[in-house]
C-alpha cells in the first residue's frame, strides 16, 4: 500500500484516513514515525495556498531534525510555510511566550532559555541553595534543579519533589533566574498555560493558526501540556492525532502522566482502538523478550527485514563491564559484520559508563558518549564546528540538509531569532562557502584541530556577517566561543595535541564509533546491537525504587531499552562491590531466562 511516495501497511493507512481527532498507539520499532510524516504530508498539502498551518510536536531535537527532513522530501519548495516541527519548549516559546509575554504580570523583557550547559546555570542553582544555608551541591541536587516542573497549579512535581533542599530553594532559583533576564524549561511550559488561560483570545489565535496538531510521545505529556492542548481544542477549530504508547513511558521524573492520556483522549472524542503492532525493528526473539515484559492485545510481531534472524539475547554476568563488552559484545559484532556504528552500550546512568568508556578508548575502541567530547557541545560554534569537520572528512549526501540546520541552530542562538532564509538559496551559498574555507584550512592550517578551530571561526564570523545573517557585533562570538571550547578541554585534560580534525567530525556522526548511551537518552533510536549493562538489583530497578509504581516505571525502562535493539541484544549482570544479583526482571516475573 502507498501513499504519495510512502509505503504504508494496513494499520498505518487506518490511522492516516481517519478524520476524526485520534489516539494512536504504537508499539516500538512500529514505523510511528512514518506515519506521522504520512499525516503531516497529507495536511500540508490540504493546507497548501492557505494562510493555516499544521503544528508536529515532537520530544527531542533529534526528532524534530528526522521528521522535518523527511518531510521536507515529500514536500514542494514552499511548503515550509504551511507547518512547523518542534518541540513543546520550542513551539510555546516562539508561538506563546515571545509573542505575548508582555502580557504577564511583571514582563521586563524577553528572557533567554537557561540550559543546563549554560555556566550560570550552576551559579543560579547555588545562589539559590544557600538561601537555604546548603553550600555544597551535589550531581544529583543539580539534576533536580535542571529538572524542575510545576503542575497547573504553581506545585512542584516530579523528581525535583523528592529533593527537600531543591524544592524549597525553587522559589530563589526563578526568582534569581528572573533577575539575570533567564527562563528555566518549565517555566516556558507553565507561563504559556498562563497566558493561555488567562487569555481566550491567544487560543483563538493558535486554533487560527494552525489546523492540526499532531503530538508524538504523547504518553510522555504533563498536566501543564494537557490543560494547554484543552484550552486549544475548546476553540473548536483544530485537530488533533496523538501518537504514544504506554509502556514506554519514561519521563515521570520530569512530570510525565500517562493515566491523563485516556482521559484527555475521551474530552476531545478522539478514536483509541487503532493500534500499530507491527515491529520493523527486531527479530522474533528480542520482540518475544518484550512481549514477556509487557504483553500486547495484538501481539506484537515482527514485520520488518530481521523477522528471519534467529540470533538469540545473551545473558553475561560474573565479570567486569570491560571484559564482557570486549570478550563476548565486540566479537559478536564482528561475527555478524555489524560496524561499531550501529552498536550501543546502555546503561541506567551516565556514572558507570565514564569508567566502561575510557577502558574501551584505551583498548583501542573508537566511542562516543560520555567523556567523548572534551568541550561542552552548547558552545556556540562547537555543533556547527562538528558538522562542518565531518562534511569535509566524511560527506554523506545529506551533509548540505544537516548544515543547514546546524546553521539555523547557530545563528538563532546569536541573534534570536528565526532566520528561515538559513533554508533557501542564500543559505546554501553560505554554507558553500564555509566548505571551501573549512578545506583550504584543514590543507593549509598546521596545529591540528585547534588552530583550526581558530581560523574557522573567524572566517564563519565573516562569512555570515557578509550574508547578512549575523550583525557586525556578532561575527566575534564565534572565536570566543572557541577560546570556550579550549579552556573545557585543558580543564577536562584532553590530547590537545592530537585532537584531529576528523575527531571533530566524528562526534557529529558517529557512525564509526561505539555508543555508550543511557536508555532516557537512547528513547527513539535503534541500533544493530545493544549490550545492556547493570542489569542486576539496585541498579535496575534502582535501589531508590521501593513503591510498586515505581518498580514499574523501571520495568518500564527496562523494556525501552530491550526494544532498542534489532538482531543483538547482551544483558550483562557484572560484578559489583555490594554482590547485588541479577535483576528481578530477568527472573520468573519477568524475562525468566536465569538460570536458562
């Protein structure tokens, strides 16, 4: 079956020809996102010559990148104008806050996002912590406050109420955010319900606006997401196709709430009793493996081009990380011709994968993750940087795209603002031009990458300013940035010496290197081959994890890294100091494979 130039199953046709408001649930590696650019498409080109627009909102950045550029090639030359994807920061950000802030109680300007990369990020959440008189914080504490939310009803929730100290410091944290013109990620989220409560009249425009919304990862939703979505359905003048499903639902740290999806589903009539239960992803016995974690009605079954593989999971445990990645993982990959690329290493936190990563650079195994990059990657030109390195040392045919929106990235983060014209002829005649520079460089340029980096910027300063993208005031931000990146990487001890032009290229594309990931972070990608490591008592589930609900959200996890896989799945029980035993979900009640 097809649509358009989309190959589309059965189950994926019904969802895409209903007309009504929908809850799609889809199984993993179901081709969820194949239809939801299949739905955007057919909108787009409803909408094609009107003055309305369909609105795709997605969970990650990454996600926002695969879909718009999938769509963009199923799309004409002009159809940017007729939707947008984003996530929901973004979308009430450009769409909410910078539009009708002044309109809060108190607007002193439009504030810049505080992200956790930002240096005074640490500083807030330790101005605000001595309030308390706490003047030493630890990881944790600075995770709780990166991952502050508030409910409707101004309430701290998720992880950050479990900390007494970050949640009575909350309040100092905004308000010293407040004070130096900044605005926290949930703060976006809480003043746009705001303004759109207090304030009928910005709904009526959004619903003007745009025709449809159409909302992946929907079983990751916020109270705060579903009262604003509420609020946007009562102008009876929008549509709406959710896609999520349950059991990977991973995020209640951030205030996710599953049990609202069927409730919000049942406010807007929409239809829940199509489903996507083929696998494209896996063979038949990792999809086995994660039926036995959470069954399905329909079974999930495995549709796509390893449904024949017969490779079984493994089970590894007595030894250390290292010796079961490299004595059983690397040889396996090598025995199946996997690449290095399309394998990742999964664990619950990023801790245990600092230690796992140096030894494998050591052993000679190329990797990327953790301890990877010597700079922080929110340094204004080191993402751009990266991308340029990797289209002069290893091209792909979509190097041009993936420019194009590592510039539009970089240049909204200098001026603010929303250059779209990134995208059209005057865009790619930039980048060009920063292609030929950035070779001349690397042939002409002797110290390595870092005086590279020096002259790079420089020229990607003067190269945008005489495009007109930047202003003059701007075109010296890039080699400062630079000088940044250097002082992270003399802090974090790096081989300035050796650091390669082609290292840098390697950590925008890392198809030649080996992941080492945590499942929050693995959430929407696929590999070949995935060693799960950890997988005992303590670790998964997290010794933390003492409620039933909360067992289940780890089972849950648990199960988004299963699925992950396509023809290798290890899980390795290594040793560790306390003697922990295997976890209890590879046991009777769960995988039941010990002992097997």
């Amino acid at each position: 079956m097809a649509n358009g130039r989309m190959s589309l199953t059965l189950e994926q046709l019904a969802a895409l020809n209903c007309d009504r408001n929908m809850l799609l649930t889809a199984c993993p590696g179901s081709g969820k996102t194949r239809t939801i650019i299949a739905k955007l498409v057919r909108e787009v080109e409803r909408l094609r010559g009107t003055p309305r627009a369909a609105a795709c909102i997605t969970y990650t950045n990454s996600a926002v990148q695969e879909i718009e550029h999938r769509a963009r090639a199923l799309l004409n030359l002009g159809d940017e104008a007729s939707f947008v994807v984003s996530t929901i920061h973004a979308f009430c950000l450009n769409n909410i806050l910078r539009p009708f802030a002044w309109r809060l109680p108190g607007f002193s300007g439009l504030p810049r996002v505080l992200t956790r990369d930002n240096p005074d990020f640490e500083l807030i959440a330790q101005y605000a912590a001595s309030q308390m008189r706490y003047l030493t914080l630890t990881p944790s504490d600075y995770e709780a406050f990166e991952n502050l939310n508030i409910d409707i009803n101004g309430t701290i929730t998720g992880s950050a109420d479990d900390n007494d100290i970050v949640k009575r410091a909350a309040p100092f944290f905004w308000r010293r955010c407040d004070e130096l013109g900044y605005i926290d990620f949930c703060n976006i989220l809480y003043r746009s319900y705001l303004l759109l409560r207090d304030h009928p009249d910005i709904a009526r425009s959004l619903g003007a606006r745009y025709a449809c919304f159409l909302i992946d990862e929907f079983q990751d939703t916020t109270d705060l997401q579903i009262e604003m979505l509420k609020l946007i359905h009562a102008q009876q003048n929008s549509s709406f196709f959710t896609v999520g499903d349950l059991a990977q639902s991973i995020y209640s740290f951030t205030g996710a709430r599953p049990e609202l999806v069927q409730p919000f589903a049942n406010h807007i009539a929409a239809r829940s009793d199509i489903s996507l239960t083929g696998n494209f992803r896996s063979n038949p016995q990792i999809i086995a493996h994660a039926e036995r974690l959470f069954p399905r009605n329909p079974t999930m079954t495995a549709l796509g081009m390893h449904k024949t593989c017969t490779q079984e999971p493994q089970f590894i445990s007595g030894i250390t990380a290292y010796q079961a990645i490299t004595e059983y993982f690397l040889p396996v990959l090598a025995e199946m011709n996997i690449p290095l690329g399309k394998a990742s290493i999964l664990s619950r936190t990023w801790p245990s994968l600092l230690p796992l990563s140096r030894q494998l650079r050591e052993h000679g195994t190329p990797v990327v993750g953790p301890g990877a990059r010597p700079y922080r990657r929110s340094r204004l030109f080191a993402a751009l940087a990266e991308h340029i390195c990797e289209a002069i040392t290893d091209p792909q045919p979509d190097s041009v795209h993936t420019l194009q929106r590592a510039l539009f990235n970089t240049v909204q983060d200098v001026t603010g603002e929303n250059h779209s014209d990134v995208f059209s002829f005057k865009g790619r005649v930039a980048i060009i031009r920063m292609l030929r520079e950035a070779k001349r460089l690397a042939e002409f340029t002797a110290g390595g990458a870092l005086n590279w980096l020096d002259s790079m910027s420089t020229a990607t300063g003067e190269i945008l300013l005489h495009s007109g993208f930047i202003e003059t005031t701007h075109s010296g931000l890039f080699y400062a940035s630079v000088q940044e990146m250097k002082a992270d990487m003399q802090r974090n001890k790096a081989d300035l010496n050796n650091l390669s032009i082609e290292d840098l290229g390697l950590f925008a594309s890392p198809s030649r290197a080996l992941r080492l990931s945590t499942i929050h972070y693995a959430k929407g990608r696929e590999y070949d081959a995935v060693a799960i490591i950890g997988v005992r008592e303590g670790t998964i589930p997290f010794y933390k994890a003492t409620t039933e609900d909360a067992i289940e959200d780890e089972k849950r996890l648990f199960y988004v890294a299963v699925t992950r896989a396509k023809r290798v799945l290890m899980y390795i029980c290594e040793s560790d100091r306390w003697r922990n035993p295997p976890s209890r979900f590879l046991g009777p009640s769960g995988l039941n494979i010990l002992g097997a």
